[in-house]
C-alpha cells in the first residue's frame, strides 16, 4: 500500500472521527458478501396500505390547478424535470437511464455492487435520482384529480407499472440510497391519496409490496446512516420510517419502524437546529429540504412540541434574509432538493418557508395560496380576510439591517448586501466571511453556486473552497481544507455582532477562526460599511504580520463584465476601488475558475477578479467614496480598528471630526 493510500485512509478516519469503525465494517459487508445475506428474503411481503392525508386532494385556487395541468403536459410530452431541464429517463426510456449519458446503470446488479463513487463510474449518479424521487408523478396524480377524463390517469399507471416491473427491492442503482427510498415512499403517499382508488389494482399491489421493501431497507441500512450521515440524511430515514409506519398501521413491524424513526428524528433534531434558526446544513438548498422534513412530520400528526419550534424557527430564518423580497444568496450546496411537490420554480424557496410559517400558526397573505404551490396543496383553507376576529396577515417587512443565523443582511438606498461569518458541518462551502452585493436589484457579487458533487473533483472543490468565495486567504490557505467530494479536514467557526447603523450607514463586523491554526495562525475580521453611494469592505487580521500575502476572490455574477476598475451590469456601471493591480478570470478550465452554477449539474462562465496584497489591514469596494482613500483604516470621515482579546474581538468605529465613538462586539 503507497503513501498516497495510507494517507487517504488517515484522512477518512479523521474525518469520519469515532464512527470509523463502523463505516468501516459496513464496507466489509458490501465487499465480503455478506449484504446479500442481510437482504435475502423479503422481497414479496404483502399488506394493505392505508395513505395518510398529507396532501390536499384539490388545491386552493383555479391558477394553481391551471400550472399543474401545464406542468403535466410537459412531463408527458418533455419528460421528467430533472436539474432545469426535461429527460426521457422513466418516460420514453427505462428508470435506471442516466439523463447525461443516455446509457443505463445496471439494472439487475445488486445495488451495493454498483460503481457510483469511483472515476470508472458511469455518471454523476444525482440525476439518475433526481427522476426517481417521483416528484413529477405527484403532479400528474394531481393532474388525474384535476381533470379525471384527461390522459394523466393511465400515463401515471405506466409510469408506475414500468417502476415496479424495472426496480424489484434491492436491485439497480435506484436502491442504493435511503433518503431516496424516503422521499419516493413520501411521494408514493400522496400518489395514494389522490389517485389510489382510481389506479389498477395490481399496480397499487405492486407500490405496497415496495414500500414494504423499503421500510425494511431502512432499516437494515441504520448502521451506514448511523456512522455517515448524521445529517439530512438521518432525518429522511427516520422520517420514512415514520411515514411508511403511519402507512401500514396493522403491519406487524410498523411499532417497530414507527419506535425507530422517531428516536432517530429526535435524536438528530437535537443536533440539528439552533434557535435562531440555522442548521448544520450551511446550505440554503439544504434548509429548505430540511424545512420541508419538519413540514411533513408536523402535517403527520403528533409531532413534539419542539418540531414545530424548530419549524417556525427555521422559517423565520430564511424570511428575515429577504426570501419574500426575491432571490437571496446560494450558499452551500445547491441541488433542488425536495420533499414536497411542486410546480413553480424549483429554485424559489419561499413557498417552503411561507407553508413552514402557516403551519405554526402565522396568518400569511392570501395571495401566497395562488403564487406558492406549498401552500395550494399542502396548508388548510386560508381563512376569510372579513371572517370576525380573523387576524390579519402577518408582514414581513425587515429593518434596514438584520442579522440571522450567523448571517447580517443589509439595506440601504440601492444595495442589499449579504455577510456570512459563521458556517456549518453539513454541506457548506469554505465561506466565512462572505459579502455577497445587489445594486437597484441587480447581483454584482453572487455566490459561484455548486457545479456537482460526482463530477470532477477539480470542478467540485473549484466552487466549493475559499478560492471561489469572496474572502480573504493567507498565502493562498484554504478555510476548511476539501477532503473527497463531501468532507473537510479542518473546522471554522464564525462571531458576528450586532449591526451598527449610522444616520447615513449601515455598519456589520464578524470574525473568524478557521486560520487560527498551524504554524502560523491567524484570526480574520472584517467590517462591511454600506451607505448610499457605496460599500466598503475593511478587512483586518489578528496578530499582524502572520502573513506574507493576503488573496482574494470576487466571483461576480454571469451577467457582469470588469473593465479596469469598472463593473458593468445592463446599462449600470459602478467603481471598484481598493484593488489595485486586480486581474481578472473567466471560464478557466485548468486550473477551474472564473465559473457560476445557477443549479446542479450546470456551469456558466463569470468573471472572477483576484488580487494581491501584503497589508493586513486593508479597504475596498463598490461605488463612490466622497474623498480619498489614502489609509487603511480611514473611510469617509470614519477611522476602524479591531481590539481582539481571548473572548472575540470588537470593532471601534470613531468619527475623525466629532471623535464620537462605536463599538461592535463579536464575542467568541
């Protein structure tokens, strides 16, 4: 064994930390065989299901049954929406077709034989996935309910048909994950509901017998998600068990799946959620698939107190960062991850959030039932706006400055800037500190998005490391360190205060400590001034001097072009001041850079300005900033510095001609 091999495996170890050893024997049942004993027998277990109400049967408004019936049209004449475009893959061709190679996966391998990981693997396994989570045929159920003499009855039959004959329990690569068997069992759910009684009954035979299937997988896979994917991936498994348990109520294994999902939800819960609303997912795609698990277990019934706690919690998370005011930053990881159906645009998130706040007993705007899908099908009947008593509609008009989850979010004239300083231990990106900007609605500075997880690692760790984020890096360190596609070898954590805002600016200050380690550690802070005219970033570090050279990155958006020191977006055009001797990448292909991904699976080429520098302390920006910028720590009639200590570090912001001074404190 090479020591390329042996450092491999001391990196797995380190990064799966005390559940190595069970990972590890989890390998050698898939290697040595014996996965094939766990799952021998079984496959032909009957019982009755009895689909639990987690749907509407019709939505609530005409112009939300009027996209369904759309989007049907287009999943039979365009195929399955899968990652901003439409597949023949479960429509006009088998399940098991890969939708970027058009070739199949194996079809009657058992699944653990299968290669999704390695470089000789077939493809990027997600899209395969993404078709088989069955989302596309709740809108055609929906669509049979809609409109029952229309064609979507016996097609969905097909579609389903052809899905049971293809995909017997444990066999092709449909198999393999559990959060997929999770989600497909909540799918299947809802298809039950609004369209079992009208579909074959060897089809609806066929479903039961692998819904049976999957509950025992879950169950048999509890050592693999219980070492490696305490994470959304936990809380899927035990939310499918919880579902396929309320399912198969009479079923004599079900107290045992019901037991077994709700101590893991629990469990998981626990870790999971802060009470500001932030989760370990440092991800907005993944708050959302997360929100969505808490939406289904609260619409269940019997939920804990806290779930709902949780749930509201994380909803307002997301609505205090502007999600009702348009697109918001895609930090983290972004694949369109769902458990609800819908028709609308897959990267909105907030129908999620606006259902998430109805079902915590927040009053939402009645015209929220006809934009968001989420709450057409899935919430109650709003009530009537002149009902006596009846509360009005909650508003969520945000202060100029907020912060949330270790994230401030600002607005003043024309800009709304974002600033993450903290980050999370499940599918984030090497980010602290980020400032992501917007000018007169327009993104300027845009988070470069996701690219895949199973493609290149050059391209994975090309938009997932500190390089492609807006931030500041020692002699070219990365903040977190990639280890394979999903892992990091390193820890950061972030320290925001509280926004200071000024009669003409908007001031916020955070820290971080993910350099704060090795030969030459260094803590990084930065504030970020926003008035009128322009933003400002001020960066500092702590101690001075550990650093021979400081690298940035400011991934702008597709749209926006660089000339000299001239942003250019449409008919704008704004300053970039600060970075003198800037140069300028886009659409580099070795090494990756200069990219943006709008969602999985796809990239576009952006303009990604770097730049050099050898102070500590240094200013830059967008805009016009009234006089000249001739120190470091001066900006426009203010003076900034940073006094650290062992509890965190605060900012001092004095204004040069009154001597009046403010402090931001951003305790450790």
């Amino acid at each position: 064994m090479g020591n390329t091999s042996l450092r491999t495996i001391a990196a797995d170890t380190r990064a799966l930390g005390l559940s190595a050893p069970l990972r590890a024997a989890y390998e050698m049942s898939k290697r040595g065989g014996f996965h094939a004993v766990l799952f021998r027998g079984g496959a032909h277990w009957r019982h009755p299901a009895t689909p639990v109400p987690l749907t509407n049967t019709l939505p609530t408004g005409d112009e939300v049954g009027q996209r369904c019936l759309d989007d049907a049209r287009r999943v039979l004449r365009q195929g399955l929406r899968v990652f901003g475009r439409r597949v023949a893959t479960g429509v006009s061709e088998p399940w098991c077709t890969d939708p970027l190679t058009e070739r199949p996966w194996p079809a009657r391998e058992p699944w653990w034989r299968i290669d999704i990981r390695s470089e000789a693997r077939l493809s990027d396994v997600k899209h395969v996935w993404e078709a088989a989570r069955h989302r596309d045929l709740v809108v055609l159920a929906r669509a049979a309910r809609l409109d029952p003499a229309g064609p979507w009855l016996d097609r969905l039959a097909c579609l389903l048909r052809s899905w049971c004959e293809q995909s017997p329990p444990e066999q092709g690569v449909n198999w393999y994950s559990s959060l997929e068997l999770a989600l497909r069992a909540i799918a299947w759910n809802q298809i039950l509901v609004l369209a079992g009684e009208r579909l074959p009954r060897d089809v609806v035979t066929a479903m039961e017998r692998l819904l049976l299937a999957s509950a025992r997988h879950l169950m048999v896979e509890l050592p693999y998600t219980l070492s490696s994917m305490r994470n959304n991936h936990l809380l899927g498994d035990a939310l499918g068990l919880i579902v396929l348990s309320r399912m198969f109520p009479t079923e004599r294994r079900a107290t045992w799946w019901a037991r077994t999902g709700e101590k893991m939800f629990a469990a998981q819960q626990r870790r999971h959620f802060a009470p500001d609303g932030r989760m370990i997912e440092d991800s907005l795609s993944y708050h959302r698939f997360v929100l969505e698990m808490l939406i289904v277990r609260v619409m269940l019934g019997g939920a804990p107190a806290d779930v709902q706690r949780d749930l509201h919690a994380a909803s307002l998370h997301l609505a205090r960062l502007g999600v009702f005011d348009g697109d918001v930053p895609q930090y983290g990881d972004w694949d369109e991850g769902r458990v609800l159906a819908s028709s609308g645009d897959p990267l909105d998130v907030a129908g999620s959030v606006a259902l998430g706040l109805m079902l915590c007993g927040e009053r939402v705007p009645p015209r929220w039932y006809a934009d968001f899908d989420e709450l057409a099908w899935y919430a109650p009947v709003p009530p009537e706006e002149t009902a006596p008593g009846a509360a009005a509609p909650i508003t969520y008009t945000r202060p100029e400055a907020t912060t949330s989850g270790g994230i401030a979010r600002v607005e003043r004239g024309p800009w709304r800037v974002w600033f993450k300083v903290d980050s999370g231990p499940s599918h984030g990106h090497a980010d602290l500190t980020s400032v992501w900007i917007k000018h007169g609605g327009t993104w300027l500075i845009a988070d470069p998005g996701t690219g895949a997880y199973n493609g290149p690692l050059e391209i994975r760790n090309g938009l997932r490391t500190s390089a492609a984020h807006p931030v500041r890096r020692p002699d070219g360190r990365d903040q977190l360190v990639p280890h394979r596609a999903f892992r990091w070898l390193n820890t950061g954590r972030g320290y925001l205060g509280p926004p200071l805002v000024l009669p003409d600016r908007t001031i916020v200050f955070g820290w971080h400590d993910a350099y704060a380690r090795g030969q030459r550690p260094v803590r990084v802070g930065r504030a970020v001034v926003v008035a009128t005219d322009y933003v400002a970033i001020v960066e500092f570090a702590d101690p001075p001097g550990t650093a021979k050279c400081w690298s940035l990155t400011i991934p702008l958006h597709p749209d926006v072009t660089v000339e000299n020191n001239t942003l250019i977006a449409g008919e704008s055009t704004l300053e970039l001041f600060g970075l003198d001797g800037h140069t300028a990448v886009r659409g580099r292909k070795t090494p990756f850079a200069g990219w943006h991904s709008r969602t999985y699976g796809h990239w576009e080429p952006a303009t990604w300005i770097t730049a050099e520098s050898r102070a500590d302390t240094a200013v830059w920006g967008l805009g016009t900033v009234p006089g000249s910028l001739t120190e470091p720590t001066a900006l426009d009639g203010l003076r900034f510095e940073v006094n650290w200590d062992s509890a965190g570090a605060c900012l001092v912001v004095t204004h040069i001609a009154s001597g009046e001074v403010h402090h931001v404190r951003a305790p450790q």
